[in-house]
C-alpha cells in the first residue's frame, strides 16, 4: 500500500475497502474489510438506536432472528441487506449491541 500524504486521502482508502466486493481484493484482511461486514454491522447498529430511542423493540427482534439463524432458508425478501447479515451475523450481533447501548445512553 502506498503512504497517503493526507487523512482525507487515507479514510478514501479505508472507505474503499470496507466497501469491496470480497476480501481478496485488496491486502487489508480484518475487520470490516468488505461489503457485508461494514453493512451488517452498520445497519444492525442503526436499528439498535433507532429501536431504544424509539422504544419500538420489535425491530430487534426481527434483526435477531437474521442474526441467529431463523431466517437461513428461502429469501423471504429482496433486500440484500438480509444476505449481508446473514453472511456476518457476529458484525450484525456486534453492531445492534453497540447502538442498544448508545441509544439506550441517549435517551436517558
């Protein structure tokens, strides 16, 4: 990897590779290193915020059941978000925990 000169040249890059298409495309291999990590974990995240500040927990329920395995047979929908946490389920289940705890610390 090249030395970037600038932070907004290295978040572009970063940006770049948590957005590729599998991680065999760039060198970096870790965390959120493509698509479907950096999806599921940041839409599980969201819906964690979103269901505490809201109180309208049932949005939990259904990410939970992607997450744990209770939708792992035919698509019920076309969203391919579903796909994404159903690859990374542990980014999905990571990411909710995170914005539980955020939202339920904002809405205090």
């Amino acid at each position: 990897m090249a030395d970037d000169p600038t932070v907004l040249s290295k978040l572009v890059r970063l940006a770049k590779q948590a957005g590729a298409p599998s991680e065999g495309t760039y060198d970096r291999n870790g965390g959120f290193s493509w698509h479907a990590e950096t999806h599921a974990a940041g839409f599980a995240f969201g819906v964690g915020l979103a269901a505490v500040t809201t109180n309208e927990l049932r949005y939990v329920s259904a990410l939970l059941s992607l997450v744990f395995g209770a939708n792992r047979g035919p698509d019920v929908s076309s969203a391919r978000i579903a796909d994404d946490i159903k690859q990374e389920p542990h980014y999905a289940a990571g990411g909710l925990a995170v914005g539980l705890l955020l939202g339920a610390l904002i809405s205090r």
